[in-house]
C-alpha cells in the first residue's frame, strides 16, 4: 500500500495528503486486484490506524458493489475469507474497534449478503454465529450486521428499484424458511445472557427484534418467554425504553382482531399491574414519550380491531374490544393533559381514532359524554402557550410548538363533529370567563380565549361562513364577537393578542353585516398603534393584509368611512425612497396590501365617476411622479449597488399602481369610475422604463405584469402601446425575459384575435428569432439551469404557436413567406419528436391536429399536403416508438391522447388516400405486419375517437421491445 497516501486518511492531515489519498482510493477502486492488499490488510490486522481500517473496508465495500460479478470464484471466496478472519479476530483483540468501523464492517457483511446468500452463502448467519457465539464483541458485531441487513432489505427510507425489491422479497422468504426461527432463538440467548449485566447489548438486541418483527412470523415472537421477558424489562431503567419501542413494533403487527385485542389486554394488564400506568408518578419524560407512543399503538391497533369486528358482523367481540378501549381512556387523558408536548403529542392518534368511534355510535353513554368533556379541556389546556415562547425570535422549539397545535386542532374538529353543542358550551364558557377580567389575566389565557372562538369558525361548519343566521349556535357566536369587539381587547399588550383579535374579526366578517355599529371601532384597531401602526413589523405586515380583506368583505358598509380613512393611510402609502438604512414603516409588500385597500375603497364606493377619477388621480399622481424622478436618477446612477436600488423602488411604484387596479373587475367597471384616463398615464409613465438600458430584468418584469392588468382593465385601449413595448422588451434577450414576456403576447392575442393580426404578423418573426437565438447559444454539458432554461423556453415557444393557431389565426404564420413558415413547421415536428418532454409534444400535436384541421383539405396551401404526408404523419409514431416516451407516464399518456388526434384529424381531412397510404407505403416501411396494419387501419376509422385512443396507446405497447 502506498503509505505516504495513506497518511492523507487522517482527517487533521494537510490539503496535500488528503487529496494524494482521495487519489489513491480512485485508483484502488479501478485496479482489478489492488482490493485484494486491502482484504489482507484486514485479515492480517496490519495496521492499527482506525483511518486505514475504514479506508479498506470502503474499498472492499466498492468491490462487492460494482465489481463483483467480474471477480472469480475464488476471488469470491477470498472476500468471505477475509471478513470472517476478521470477526475472529475481533474475538481475541485486546481492545473493541471503534464503533464507525463495526457499523462500516457491519454494512460490507450486509452488502455481502445480498449478494451472497441465494446461491453461494446460504448459511452466512450460522457461520457468523459459530464464531462470535455469546461473546459480547462478536454478539454487538452479529447485531450491527443484522440492522444492516435489515436496513438493505426492508428500511423505508431507501428507494430500491424493481429489481432490488424483487430480490430482497426473495431474500426475506428464503430467510423465514432457512433461518429466521434459528435467529430468533439466538436473541432470546443474548437478551437471556446479558439482560442483567450488559445494557448496552441488550438494548441492541431488542431494537434488532423490533426491526424484524414487522416481516417474520409474530408468533415467534408474541408468546409467553419472549413477551414475559420482554415485559420484565419495563421495569428496568435502562432497557425500559428500547423495550417501549419493541411491544411498539409486536403491537402494529397486522394479525386477527380477536387475537390483536388479547394480546392488546394482556400487554395492558402486566403493565399496569406493575404500576406503569401511574402516570404522574413518573419522572423520566424520554420514557414517558415512548411509553404514549406505545399506548397510543395499542389504542389504534384495538380500534383497528374493533372497525374490523363491525365489518365482518361479530358484535359480541366487538362491543368486548370497544370496552377494552374505553378501559384505556382515562391512561389516554393522563399523557394527552401531559405537560411535556411530546408525550401529549404522541397520544393523539389514538385520541382521534377514538372519537370517530363515538361519532359512529347511535348515542353515547353518560360515561362517553364526560370523556368527550375531559378530551376537550384537555385540548383548550394544551392550546396555550407556555412561558418559554419566544415570540420575538422563533426557533425550533417554536416551530415544533405550533406544529403541535395544528395536531391539537384536528383534534378539536373531530370534537365538533361528535358533540357541536358541548364544544360551544365549553369554548363560551371559557371565553366569557377570561374576557370578563382580561386586564388582570396572563397573555396565554387571553390568546387562547380568542383562539377557542377563530377555531369555532372550521370546526362547526355553516355554508359560505353565514355563523349568523338561524339555530343558538348563531346567537352564541354573535354574543362572543359582541363581547370581543366591545371589550377593549385590543389594547392588550401582547402581540399574540393583538393578532388573534385582527385575525378572528377577520375570519368572522359576516358578524358586521348584522351589526355595523361595531366596525369604526374595528377600523380604528387597524389605523391606530394597536394594528398599522404597532410598535411589532410582524403585527403591521399582518395587520396590513388583513385590513385589505375586512374593507373588501365589507364592501358597501364601509361607505361612511371612506374618506377618512383614505386620510389616515395617506403616510402609510408613500413610496419609500432607495436610500441605504432607511427603515420603511411597512415593507413594499405590505404597502401592496394598503395601495389595493385604496383602490377598493375608492372603486366600491357610492361616489360619482368624477369623484372616484380626482381621489384614483390623488392615489396615483405621487407614484407617477416619483416614477420620473427615479427613472432620471437611475439613468444617470454610477454605482450598481444604487442602481439595484434605485430599479427595485422603480418597481415598487409599477407593481402599487397594479395593485390598485385589483379592484376593478373588467373594462366597464374601470370605464364607469371614469378612470380609464388615469391608467393611461401611468402606462405612458413607465413605458419609458422599458428602453433604459440598467437593470433591465428588473424593470421589464414590473411593466409586463403592469400591462398584463391592463389588458383586462383597459381592453383595446391598451393596443397602440403594445407595438413599441414589445419591440423594448425584445432587445437584448436572456430566456427568463422571453419566457415571461410571451405569455403577455398569449393574453393579447387570445383576447383580441384579429384586431391583434397586423401586429402579430409584424413581430412573429422578429420574436422568433429572438427565440431561435436564445435556444442556440452553447451551454456547458452539465449546466441544468441552463438546459432547463431552454426547456421552459421551448415550452413557451410552443404554447404561443398554440395560441396563434388555436385562436383562429393562422394566418399570421402562413404569411411569413414559404421559407419562415417551412422552418416553424420543422420546430414543431422537431418539438414533436426529438426532445424528451412531455408537455411540448403534446402541445405540438396539438399545433399539428389545428394545422392539418385548418390547411390539410383540399383547397389547403400548395405542399401542405405532402407535409403532412412527409413529416406529420411519421413524427405521430416517431415519437411515441423513442425509448425516452414513457407509456407508464401521466403526462406522456396525454401527449399520446394528442398524437391519436392528430391521426384522426388527417383521416378527417384526407379520408382514403390517408388509409391506403399508411397501408401500402408508410406502416410496411416500418415491416408492420399486414394484420397489424388491417387493424390499426380499422381501428383509425372507427367514429369514436376515444377507440382509436385507446388502441393506438396498446399499439405502441406491443411494438416496444
């Protein structure tokens, strides 16, 4: 071996080392036989250095992966030679190898295995157990090989393909008859031998049996010794827990549901006769999560049980298991009520599952009732936030919390679909309770008030959110809100308050219709330090969205309003100037929020037209002009930094005065507010934008989506614009620009059709050319962004030749001179074909199926119809006959749906001269057989398309190899 190489193993060993020994393990793994120093070197234990070690193994490991089927037999045997001297010696050595070498070693006898035990090595576990018998190095090495063999077979987390998962199934069947029973004795061995002197062992030998459990027969292991002594370690604090986790495993076993609940009882008797129910005795909280989790599995598995039982008609049995499980509720509530979140956590599937149980029962039994009751204050308990939020910087705990909650609220809807009034009762009496006092009561109490009555809204479901019309439900909640909005609440200083108050007035905005003398009270909330101007950016930004959506919900009602609350957003609304520092009172995206508050405001409300056009001119002037000021500065910015700056707030302005426009529906709704006039300005004001030559990508992006709202707001009006914006935004191309600028050209042409034909035909080519440029610049080989670039570029490209053909306009290709239009045709049989994507060969088949429906008859253009003949008819099996045309595919399957009605639409358009060209020239040229072509002819003429469809999807089955 090549020493000074592997000095370079170490990892504080210098740059130089390392890589010299990167390299080395680059030509180890390619050398046919330099393995073979390494497999010696293990055996021989010539080196001590854990690094070197390792180093072999990974070599080895490299072999039996990706070289093995070219070693020799005796190469072969050399390898089980190698690794069973080496366990022996681990007998003997002074000192255990260090535990990333065992699971290293661990893995190669693994990978060794797989490979091995179907033909070469069949008795691979006994020859591992005849030399490590009970001794406990070779016992942890025997139970490091088994998880990895596990691992290799069964673990969940590894993607195998088909052919792996067919082997390792063959490898567990011939391990349940070859030697499972012998493994299984061999760990009741182990966890006999070592249960009271060698935790650590015995640990191992438990999670080994939990592994295992879940695919050899249970019943080696669910009888008396095994379980007996499993339970035994239950009561030992050091095996307690892996032994929670292996009954885990025995528990979710799928078996009979008689069987499965007594063995279910009798876990639960043992266990509880040992005092292990007493929950609050118990102060290991570790144990105490694996423990719910092991009790939650038991619940499941009785319910699972149970819904069995009713299945099948065996009552008796079932009513004996649904009193097994109410048995284990109280145990239930103790871990559900748990302080710690993780045991509560880990309790709640078997809560849930439980409470669908009684939603299924005809009534419920007094007992039932009071369980429900206790589920639920267990629930509002555990709803409340603890002392230690930190709400100010949240971090994983944090998260963890509010995951948890979201369990909680599942919970909370299964309650309300078993007992609605008892959830209501509890909620108000809990509501009521804490908002008589709230200045004296902690924030969490006070947040979980108010969230009890938001979660009210989901959980008792009413159509179109009416919780105020009809039944007591309506009355109960109309009370609650009364009180919420009439409490002063929301001057309560915590912003978890705070938000829960703007965020549940929002979710109940129907309360408003009924009774609107509540609302300035709620508008000023908003405008004042409690919401747009609170001292938290995090109450702001949300306050700001959720002010947008209680004036649009409230629509008419907030007529009286208008002006002076036009007044008080007035500062909130300037356009923040792009200097270094400054500390913005609301973010650009939250001031969106408040530009299309305005905008609603302005646009709903009862105001003439001329009103509404002076206060939508007041709203948008400052934008305007701003925008000049910065369009000059930024022509003139030297530096790039100032640029960004100077081109983000520039967009800032466009994308506010978009977002007003969010309030109008359609052109007539902008033509009655009289304020068609006001948008044309701003459209002359930032098209200019469009030829500074700075930051282009920036403000291209800005002005596009300006004129995407302006197509629907301003119609027609917008077209003498479109020319020259076009011809700006087609200077100086990278993909992203054409990708997001042809959808603009999409919209315009669907929505105008022929009004738009002059246009188009004047810059269908300058656009793809642009394009054609863009496609045919050189990319490195294995630069994805770049290829997938060109992918949604090519896409694209093809969904605008979709929307040119599809709107009836043909023309505009047709009158591109017969050299342009032969080249775009070639694109589309190309996209057809040649590349690998699913979505723009379907759409080219259906640019393919337009073209032959609109140009392939008789009076069609002159060559057309050799075309379809030359190029379409044979790119319609082409495609589908390539390797990458995956029939197993969602997308390809559509794309084969086109394909078929392109066939069709030829067969239309050409009828019999179709049908004898496929069958004496083109289908025998492919050596179809005659029989073959008969049907696929027969089946292409048949009335109903979906036929067709369907045979040609089994025609291309059959002709893959």
């Amino acid at each position: 071996m090549d020493e000074q190489a592997l000095l370079g193993l170490n990892p504080n060993a210098d740059l130089d080392f390392r890589q010299r020994a990167l390299a080395y393990f680059e030509q180890l793994k390619i050398s046919p036989d330099a393995w073979q120093v390494c497999a010696e070197a293990l055996a021989q234990r010539i080196y001590s250095d854990d690094h070197i070690k390792f180093f072999c193994f990974q070599v080895l490991e490299h072999q039996i992966k990706y070289k093995y089927s070219q070693l020799t037999e005796v190469q072969h045997q050399l390898i089980r030679e190698t690794l069973i001297a080496w366990l022996q010696a681990q007998m003997v050595n002074s000192q255990s190898e260090k535990t990333f070498i065992r699971n290293k070693a661990a893995q190669v006898f693994a990978l060794l295995f797989v490979t091995e035990y179907l033909t070469k090595w069949p008795k691979f576990f006994f020859d591992i157990l005849s030399v490590v018998g009970l001794n406990p190095r070779g016992v942890d090495l025997y139970l490091r090989i088994l998880m990895a063999v596990d691992a290799e077979l069964v673990d969940r987390d590894v993607v195998h393909t088909s052919e792996e998962a067919r082997r390792n199934t063959l490898l567990k069947d011939a391990m349940r008859e070859q030697c499972i029973p012998s493994l299984v004795e061999s760990w009741y061995q182990i966890l006999q031998t070592y249960q009271y002197t060698n935790s650590e062992l015995t640990c191992q030998c438990l999670e080994v049996v939990g592994a295992y459990v879940s695919w050899i027969e249970l019943s080696l292991i669910a009888n008396e010794r095994f379980i007996n002594m499993l339970l035994g370690h239950m009561s030992v604090e050091v095996l307690r827990e892996e032994a929670c986790d292996c009954l885990f495993e025995i528990v979710n076993k799928g078996m009979d549901p008689i069987d499965k609940t007594k063995l279910v009882e009798t876990l639960c008797q043992v266990l509880q006769s040992a005092g292990l129910f007493s929950v609050d005795q118990e102060e290991d909280v570790d144990f105490l999560a694996r423990f719910s989790k092991l009790v939650n599995g038991m619940g499941q598995a009785l319910i699972a049980s149970w819904t069995k039982l009713v299945k099948i008609g065996d009552m008796k049995n079932a009513q004996d298991t649904l009193q097994a499980i109410e048995a284990k509720v109280a145990l239930m509530l103790q871990l559900l009520v748990h302080e710690d979140d993780d045991i509560s956590s880990n309790i709640i599937g078997f809560c849930y599952d439980y409470l669908h149980i009684l939603k299924q029962l005809p009534m419920l039994s007094e007992q039932q009732k009071a369980n429900v009751e206790a589920i639920m204050l267990a629930v509002m308990k555990k709803l409340t936030y603890d002392e230690e939020y930190n709400f100010e910087n949240e971090g994983e705990d944090e998260a963890m919390f509010v995951e948890y909650r979201k369990q909680l609220k599942l919970l909370l809807d299964r309650l309300a679909q078993v007992s609605p009034e008892l959830l209501l009762v509890s909620v108000r009496r809990v509501f009521n309770t804490t908002l008589q006092n709230w200045q004296t009561k902690p924030f969490m109490e006070v947040e979980v008030a108010i969230r009890l009555l938001y979660m009210l809204a989901e959980a008792l479901p009413v159509s179109h959110g009416a919780h105020f019309s009809g039944d007591t439900k309506a009355g109960a909640l109309q009370d609650m809100m009364r009180t919420l909005v009439t409490s002063g609440i929301s001057t309560y200083q915590h912003t978890s308050v705070t938000l829960e108050f703007f965020e549940t007035v929002v979710r109940y905005e129907k309360f408003f219709s009924i009774e609107p003398q509540h609302i300035p009270n709620v508008l000023m909330a908003f405008l004042d330090h409690r919401g747009l101007r609170h001292s938290n950016p995090k109450v702001r930004s949300r306050a700001a969205y959720l002010f947008s959506r209680f004036v649009k919900s409230l629509n008419k009602q907030m007529n009286p309003f208008i002006e002076d609350v036009l007044n008080r957003i007035q500062d909130l609304l300037e356009l923040s100037p792009p200097e270094n520092g400054y500390q913005a009172f609301l973010s650009s995206d939250d001031q969106l929020f408040i530009y299309e508050t305005a905008g609603v405001l302005i646009v709903n409300s009862d105001y003439s037209a001329e009103r509404k056009q002076a206060l939508m001119r007041n709203l948008l002037t400052p934008l305007m002009e701003k925008f000049k000021v910065l369009l000059e500065k930024l022509m003139m910015a030297q530096d790039e930094d100032r640029q960004m700056a100077l081109a983000d707030c520039l967009n800032h302005a466009v994308g506010f005065a978009s977002r007003t426009s969010k309030a109008f529906s359609n052109k007539q709704t902008v033509k009655q507010c009289g304020c068609s006039e006001v948008y044309l300005d701003c459209l002359q004001t930032f098209l200019p934008a469009l030829s500074c030559p700075l930051q282009k990508e920036v403000l291209r992006s800005g002005v596009r989506t300006f004129l995407h709202r302006m197509i629907i707001c301003l119609e027609e009006e917008v077209l003498p614009f479109i020319p020259s914006a076009s011809e700006h935004m087609l200077k100086d191309c990278e993909a992203k620009d054409l990708q997001e600028f042809i959808p603009l050209i999409n919209q315009i042409t669907a929505k105008f059709k022929n009004q738009v034909s002059p246009f188009l035909q004047q810059m269908f080519m300058p656009l793809l050319r642009a394009i054609f440029e863009v496609l045919h610049r050189p990319a490195e080989e294995n630069d994805q962004s770049a290829s997938l670039e060109k992918q949604m570029l090519r896409r694209s490209y093809f969904a605008f030749l979709q929307t040119v053909t599809g709107s009836g306009m043909s023309e505009v290709i047709a009158n591109q001179g017969a050299e342009n239009v032969e080249h775009v045709l070639f694109t589309i049989i190309q996209g057809a074909v040649d590349y690998p994507d699913p979505i723009s060969q379907k759409t080219c088949f259906i640019i393919l199926s337009k073209l032959v429906e609109l140009w392939g008859g008789k009076d069609g253009p002159v060559g057309f119809a050799d075309f379809v003949y030359k190029h379409i008819v044979p790119a319609c099996f082409l495609a589908p006959l390539k390797q990458t045309f995956d029939l197993a595919d969602a997308q390809t399957v559509l794309a084969l749906s086109e394909c078929a009605v392109t066939l069709k639409t030829i067969h239309l358009k050409r009828g019999l001269e179709c049908i004898q060209y496929l069958q004496q020239e083109y289908l025998p040229s492919l050596q179809v057989a005659p029989e073959i072509i008969q049907e696929f002819c027969q089946a292409l003429q048949q009335p109903d398309a979906k036929v067709f469809k369907n045979y040609l999807k089994v025609f291309f089955q059959r002709a893959k190899p």
